[in-house]
C-alpha cells in the first residue's frame, strides 16, 4: 500500500470525517500527502489534508520517546482517583479499548459533541423515536422536510446521496419528490441547483419547536389563529402540513444544529410526536444526522457495554448514567474527576478545551498544535488513513469498515491504550 | 492433560445414556474415550451427587446487535435496577431484558449455558451484531440472518427469478454475513408494513411487489433445502400477538409442504377467538399438528410475569402493539430496504386474563408436543421474558404440583379457560437435556456439541442433584467450556471467548455481479463493504470461526 514513487496512486476510501461514512471516495496517495480526488466534499477534503505523520510524542510540551511517554501517562493513569476519558473521537476498536479501561479504573466517559449526544439519548429513552436510514430516504421517500442547513452545502453530501440519488428502487417516489426546507434564511443559496423541487421557508432554529408545534396541531385539524408562526405564514405552514398528511413515505431531517441548539429538546420531541402522529395514517420517519467525529459508533459501544448511552460513570464499581452530571466537564469542575484522556484522532484543532483546569494526556491526531500544553500529548493515527478501523453510521443501523491508506507508522488509539493498560492494569 | 469427571450421572441423550453413573475424560478440550491404563490423569473431580450433562444451547435469543442496543438506550431502567459491579474477573454491566454484553455472557455461563444464537441478524446490520457477540464472553455464538423482508429478493420474485439465483442469493447472504441460518420475521410484513400495510396474512399480496408470505417462505425454504444448510428456514409468522393467529399458524404448517421449517415463539403464534373476551388457547390444536407434521419444529417463547423489553424486527406488529408500551415510550426503524426493527417496552400482569392466558398457553404448548426433540425451551429473551428466568421456567415443566400452585395465582378466568391443570406431564431430565442441548445443537448441524461423545467439544455443565430443579439448573456446580472450568458454583472462575458459528453453502459467484449493480444502484455503500470479513471475527485471536458442513444440497 505504500507508494514509494512520485506517482500519486488513486485508492478507494471511505470517509471518516463525518457520520455519513461515504464509502465512494478516491484518494490520491503521494508519498504520505493524501488529496481527495472525489466526489467533491469540503469535509472530505479538508480532513484528508489534515495532520501530518509526526509521532514524536510531548511530554511537558517536551519531546519524549513513545515509551517514555506511555510510561509517565500510566503513572498519572495509575495516580488517579478518578479519570474522565473525553473527546471520544476515534473508531469502535479505540471506543472498545477506552470502555475497558474506563471499567477498570473506576473513570467516566463523554464524548466532545456530549451535549448533543445527551439530548438525543434523553429523548430516546423518555419518549423514543419512529426512525429511518439514509437507504429508505433515498428509496422511498416522496416528502422529505429538512430543518436546518447542517446537511446542506460543501461540507455534507446528504442531499446528493439521499435526496437526489441518480436511481431509485420507486422511481415514481423520486419523481414525486419534494423537498421543503425550514432553516435561516442563509440556506438559500445551497439550495440553488437542487433537482428536486424545493421550497425554503425561512426559520430561525431557535424557533423550531414553535413551528413543529404549530404543525402538529394543523396536522390535528386544529385552526390556527395567528396569522404567521415564526415569521412563516400560517397557510404556508398548513400547505406542509397537508403535504406531511399526504405523503406516502415522509422523512424529517434535522442535523446538529437543530439538535445541539439550546432547549431543541423540546422541538425534537414535538417532532417525534408528530411522526407518531403521522403514522396512525400514512408512513412516515425521522433520519437525525448527527454522530461524527466518532460519535456514533462511542455511544453504541458504551451502550452495548455498560447499557448506557455515554456519559457513563463507572466510579462506583459499575456503570451509572446521568446526562448532565456525567459530563466532561461537570466532572472536572465540580473536582470528582482528577485527570482528563483526551481522545481526538480526526481533526488537528480538536484539542481539549482550554478553560479545563485538569491534568490532561491528548491521544491526539498527529499534527495537533495546542493553546494550553498537556500533561501528554501521544500522537495517534486517523482510522481510516492511517490503520484500518470500524465506524457506525448517523442512522446508528450500518457500521462500515474503513482501510488504511499509507503506512505511516502512526498507533492507533486502540493500540495507545492497549499499551497503557498493560502498565496500569493488574 | 487429561481431566477426568468422575462417578457422574450422565445425560447424554445422543447416546442413550440417562443418569448411568459413567467417568468422562477430557484432553485438549474435546472428550475423549477412557485412557489407557498407562496414561496419566492430571485432574480428577469427583462428581458423585452430580448430574453432568453437555453445556446447554439457547437457540433463538436475542442478545446483540442493533435492535438490543436501541432497546438498552430506550429502556435505562434496566440498567439502573439492576447493575453488576465489576470483579476482579468480570466486567461491570447489568441488565435483565437487554443487559449488557457482557453480563449477559457471563449470566449465560453461570445457568450452564454455553452456547446463544441471536436469530435476528440483519445483514445492513452484521457488522454491528458480530461486535456485540464478540463482547458476549464465554459462550459460543452464531447469528441467523434476516431475508424475506429485503427489497432485492422481492423483487427477484416479483420478476420470477430462477429458484437458482435466489439460492446464489440466499447462500451468498448467508457467507456475507457470517450466518448460521436464515431467519424469516413476518414474511414480507416488514417490507410492506414501508408501504403503510398494516397486517398481511399468509396469501395476501405485497401491495408493491405482489408476492405473498406463503411464497416467501415456500421459496427460502427450499432455497436452504437445496443449499443443505442444517437449521431449517427460522420463521416468525405472519400476524404475532392477533387473536385467532393460530388459524394462520396451521396454515403456514400445512403451507411447508413437507420442507423442513423452524415456527420460532410459537406461543405468540397459538391465539384462538373463542370464549366471552375472544381470545383463547391455540395450543392444542397447534401441538397436534407439530406432532402430525415431522418436518416441524417449533420454539416456544414462554412468557413470564414482570418488566420486559419486545424487541423484533417485525415492524408492522410492534407498531400495532405500542399502544400498550410499558412504560410508554417505544421505538421503531424502517432499515437500509432490508428489514426494521421495533422496541416496546411491555409488563406481562399474571392479573391480565390475556397475560395470563399467554402465560398458559406456553406451558400447554411445551406438555402437549409429545416429541421433545422438535421443541426448544426459549421465551424468545428477552420478549417474553429475561433468559434469567429459564431454571423457573424448567421447573415449572418438571413439577407439576409447583405448576398447579402457580396456576392458582394467575387470573383466574384464564385459568378457567385453560386446560393446564388437566395435564399431569412431567418434563424427565432426559427430556430436559434433549430440548435445552441435543435437539438445538442436531437442529443446527453443531455435530460436536449437545452431546458427550468422544470427540464432542467438552462443553460440559455439572449440576447438584436435588429436588428443586429452579435451585439445580440456576447454579451449576461446575461449566466447562471447551475443557477448561469456567463456572463453579454458579460463579465465574476464568472468561473465556467462545467461537463463533456459521455456514458457507456453495454458490455461484456470479449472482456478485448483479448484487454490485444493485448496490450500486439502489444502497448507501458498496457491497464489498458490507460484508464481514473472517479478520474482524478474527480480531487478533480473540474470536474464533467454526464453519459448520452443508449437508449435499438437492441442487441441481
């Protein structure tokens, strides 16, 4: 796999920069320089160009043998009363590593994106969800309603794949297809070009719940009397509204920032109803796009290990589960966690929040550069690049397998824990 | 090494033995035929008092994958009532309807179980599924794989495909996966429950693609036949949980034509409509044409009273049923044009005359199908109920006065209209064995396991004998898994990984050909990437492949 000539060779990837996992990339390898030669995706591209393949690890900002490195990190391992591994972005083999190490030495886990991921796991287990996959949008959907402009854009490639795939298996639901879109007015221009027909009925996000409100209730047969919700009209909104009732297979989409967005609690619930709602009639779902930076595939492995999603303590002897206590940071403020494992082996900038006052070892991707020095800083490969990996998609159904595509050298974070884990553990 | 067992009671039905006082040995983790005088035996354990039979073998239980890990998220009061602190041995976790993967490993273990198969596997999903088993510890494993619901084969039926092809296409799924079987969930329901059919019964059309459920099963039926694959088609019929259910059942048997055919919890499948509240016991009508019909087998998917979780791909019947979530919060998904799968949470009431009566409806089930080697002790964990329950649930079939007692607990008016307390069948530790090792493991072409012949895997699990079989089957004195001891007293002494299961029945690569088109076409990812590889059950020596043999298929 390593090429030793100038010639760039084009190998098959699939993406690990976003929760979509496409499995359709190209690749130009030149020496250890990857370039994304296609299809066009600004995440894409701008992942694979990122990092570099230094391995010298820092130790005190100094540089340090692996091995000297590993063996102060076990110390501060051993040391602590209670470690909080953070970040969590790395592969199912690394989330399966730091679970096992996490159980052992009495720690919690949480992921970077926890709030999010918090709200989608409150949601789930106080209401739960009627939910599709990227196949069944992309087969069957002849309504899809998108709230947000996460998934629109450069840096997402949702609406190519899912919305205007080149074939479908119900060509007469692609060719009813209609796509409405509730999202700020800022979204109009990427919904320039889109082949299916699109309105765009311009919404704040903090306003999603007030909208979803009032389209449950005209989708109740319920008369609204206010002339506008949200700045939208009111007869736009039952026109949605109708469509929702008439579709044959309906989708609502929403991305982050609808779901990390303050209080989205409540509009992604009202939404939930309203999918419940829909589906004593017609057939309808939600696809919530979300879980990059290995977020995903941390919260299914937490789930099938300890039975809960993340933000799982083990301090006690086993897993408990408290969303807002459990958190990184609650844990490291309100002084029960002594020691943050940082792990982030996707993106350069993704380093530790610098306002954390913590003594901190970084399984970092390599080339990452730091405001605030950690204790540690252990340079790791990016699955998918540099060793293969395993990730879990946004609809939380498909896992894909990612090859590696140079041989860098660089460890992966299963690997880096695995290593301290023999020092620290019994 | 040889490691002897000694003045045991034995249970082996394969060979006839039952409850002769022998001597097993054991080298290299099989068993072996007594020694020769010169060799030497390096551990004996004197079993005088115990009975020893081969590591029991839970056919159809839901333990990994997709669907249990979207119940373990919606039902965190599970978890929370019941956590496992971590030992010095064992990792933490908990859980009794869906619990974590690894206590459900180690619980497996320490009731002497040494084998699960987790019947809903969908290939979108495989990948997920065999991490979820390779973080099941102790026990063997192996997956069956979900068709039936996918849009590719109904649309090679709609299209009359060539039995060949849908037999490349069956066999290739099955290598793609890394299967065991093919399990069938509400023929053809799942799919069209995606265009808003909301019931379809044995020859109602598909409203897309016009195939029925009896094609779909009459077609991977013989499809396996004539692979040779062990495990007969798996099916969970049309109409779960609808009174009057038992009509379709016996048309579904009839329907199997005499191919070899696998009814899974049949109890949800045995529903009449008689009496004042028009549900009423199926049982006996459903054993007499178990019992008429050889090709049958059938497991039961006995409820118990208490907290559960439902979790089934079957869609179209858990929408239907989320009305009566307990708590009320339940989730459903429409998969990857594939199949789906449903979570509610559910309290079976022994107060509920209709809980009640499904409570009895089991144990008819189990007393009146006379052949103990067609059915399969299961309560389709954790649907109608946890697996933790099954030394409950032994007893419950080997001590008619403790059933009798139960029986007066129960609703009273369900207790009336069954015909239990009629029935004064007592399950024999033979029978026991027979339905819990031997029959599983013949039904699923697992040659080396379920008995304790020479040359068997020595999965072996000691019990104490004593009059209390919930006390007996609840903790066994001693489990060995592949010849080294696991399990003493009903707690764990050294975790192993077990192996995982499958089959690789010939097919023609060419049927590779139009599947990359069509997953070029019509999937979220490419074909090569959605199977799984022998490495990653591999995993660095941590999982092992046992590809069980095709028996020569009638392939022409």
């Amino acid at each position: 796999m390593i090429d030793s000539s100038h010639q760039p060779v084009p190998l098959n990837a699939v993406c690990p920069f976003c929760s979509l996992l496409c499995d359709d990339l190209r690749i130009a390898v030149d020496g250890q320089a990857l370039t994304l030669i296609g299809p066009s995706c600004g995440k894409a591209r701008a992942g694979f160009a990122d990092g570099s393949i230094e391995d010298v690890p820092l130790v005190a900002g100094v540089q340090a043998t692996h091995h000297q490195a590993i063996e102060r990190a076990a110390a501060l391992l051993a040391g602590s009363r209670h470690p909080v591994f953070g970040g969590l972005a790395t592969d199912i083999d690394g989330m399966r590593t730091v679970m096992m190490l996490a159980d052992r030495c009495g720690g919690s886990v949480d992921h970077m994106d926890g709030d999010t991921l918090a709200r989608k796991n409150g949601l789930l287990a106080t209401r739960g969800a009627i939910s599709t996959t990227l196949a069944e949008v992309a087969n069957r959907a002849d309504l899809i309603l998108l709230l947000g402009e996460d998934a629109l854009g450069d840096g997402s490639r949702f609406i190519e794949r899912c919305v205007t795939p080149g074939d479908s298996l119900h060509p007469e639901r692609l060719a009813a297809r209609e796509l409405v879109v509730l999202a700020p007015r800022s979204a109009a221009r990427a919904l320039q070009g889109i082949s299916v027909p699109t309105r765009h009925l311009p919404m704040a996000m903090s306003d999603a719940a007030e909208v979803a409100s009032a389209l449950r209730a005209l989708l109740a047969g319920r008369t609204l009397a206010a002339r506008a919700v949200a700045g939208i009209r009111t007869t736009d909104l039952a026109e949605v509204a109708a469509r929702l009732a008439a579709a044959r297979y309906a989708v609502i989409v929403w991305g982050k920032d609808l779901s990390s967005a303050p209080h989205s609690e409540v509009a992604m619930e009202l939404l939930n109803e309203l999918l419940k709602d829909l589906n004593r009639n017609t057939r309808a779902a939600s696809l919530v796009l979300g879980g990059s930076d290995g977020a995903a595939s941390a919260n299914a492995v937490c789930a099938w290990q300890a039975g809960y999603g993340l933000r799982t303590s083990f301090a006690s002897g086993g897993p408990e589960h408290d969303p807002t206590r459990f958190s990184a940071r609650q844990l490291i403020e309100d002084g029960t966690a002594d020691l943050l494992i940082w792990i982030s082996a996707y993106a350069t900038r993704q380093t530790p929040p610098a306002d954390l006052d913590c003594p901190t070892i970084v399984l970092g991707r390599s080339g990452m550069r730091f405001d605030v020095v950690p204790d540690i800083y252990i340079p790791v490969g990016t699955p998918g690049i540099d060793h293969p990996g395993r990730l879990i998609r946004t609809d939380s159904s498909v896992s894909l397998p990612l090859p590696a595509l140079r041989e860098s050298g660089l460890p992966s974070v299963r690997q880096v824990l695995g290593q301290l884990a023999a020092l620290v553990l019994p | 090494m040889i490691i002897k067992l000694a003045n045991a009671k034995v249970y082996d039905p394969v060979h006839g033995v039952s409850g002769d006082v022998r001597d097993l040995y054991i080298r290299d983790g099989r068993l072996i035929a007594p020694p020769g005088p010169d060799e030497r035996i390096d551990i004996t354990h004197d079993l005088s008092g115990c009975i020893v039979m081969a590591g029991a073998i839970d056919i159809h239980t839901h333990i990994g994958g997709g669907k249990v890990n979207l119940g373990r998220l919606l039902l965190g009061e599970d978890h929370r009532h019941d956590m496992a602190a971590r030992t010095d041995l064992k990792r933490s976790g908990g859980g009794l309807a869906t619990p974590s993967t690894f206590t459900a490993g180690y619980r497996y273990a320490e009731m002497g179980y040494t084998a699960c198969f987790e019947p809903a596997m969908m290939l979108a999903n495989a990948r997920q599924t065999h991490l979820e088993m390779a973080d099941t510890p102790m026990v063997d494993k192996g997956a069956y794989v979900l068709l039936g619901n996918d849009d590719f084969l109904l649309q090679l039926m709609a299209k009359g495909a060539d039995p060949r092809v849908i037999r490349d296409y069956v066999a290739w799924t099955l290598h793609s996966a890394q299967a065991l079987a093919v399990k069938v969930v509400n023929p053809g329901g799942i799919n069209a429950f995606k265009f808003n059919q909301r019931r379809l019964d044995l020859d109602e059309p598909n409203a897309h693609y016009g195939v029925t459920p009896r094609q779909i099963l009459h077609t991977l039926s013989r499809a396996l036949v004539e692979l040779g694959v062990p495990h007969p088609l798996h099916v969970h019929g049309c109409n779960l949980g609808v009174p009057g259910n038992i009509e379709t059942t016996l048309a579904t048997i009839a329907g199997a034509e005499g191919l070899p055919m696998h009814l899974t919890h049949v109890q949800f499948h045995s529903y009449g409509t008689e009496g004042d509240r028009r549900f009423s016991s199926g049982a006996a009508r459903l054993a007499e044409a178990v019992n008429a019909n050889p090709n049958i087998s059938v497991d039961v998917g006995q409820i118990l009273f208490g907290q559960t979780l439902t979790i089934s791909g079957d869609t179209m019947r858990q929408y239907a049923g989320c009305d009566h979530a307990h708590p009320k919060k339940w989730a459903l998904m429409d998969i990857e044009c594939d199949a789906g799968c449903g979570a509610v949470p559910f309290r079976y009431r022994d107060k509920s005359f209709v809980n009640a009566l499904q409570w009895a409806i089991g144990l008819e089930i189990f007393l009146q199908v006379d052949d103990p080697w067609r059915i399969f002790l299961t309560t389709d964990h954790p649907n109608g109920a946890p697996f933790t329950s099954y030394p409950h649930l032994i007893r419950l079939l080997m001590d008619r006065n403790y059933r009798n007692e139960a029986l007066s607990l129960i609703n009273p008016e369900a207790a009336a209209y069954s015909n239990l307390a009629s029935i004064d069948r007592e399950y024999t530790l033979d029978e026991i064995a027979i339905m819990t090792r031997a029959a599983p493991a013949r039904s699923l072409g697992l040659h080396d396991r379920g008995h304790l012949g020479p040359g068997a895997a020595a999965d072996i699990t000691v019990y104490r004998e004593q009059g209390n079989p919930e006390a007996m089957f609840g903790r066994p004195a001693l489990v060995f898994k592949d010849g080294q001891l696991v399990v003493r007293d009903g707690e764990i002494v050294l975790v192993v990984h077990g192996s995982t299961h499958v089959v690789r029945p010939e097919f023609d690569a060419g049927i590779e050909r139009d599947l990359s088109d069509w997953y070029q076409r019509y999937a979220s990812y490419a074909m090569e990437n959605i199977r799984v590889t022998d490495e990653e059950i591999e995993d660095e020596g941590r999982g092992g492949i046992h590809v069980q043999a095709c028996r020569d298929g009638e392939a022409t």
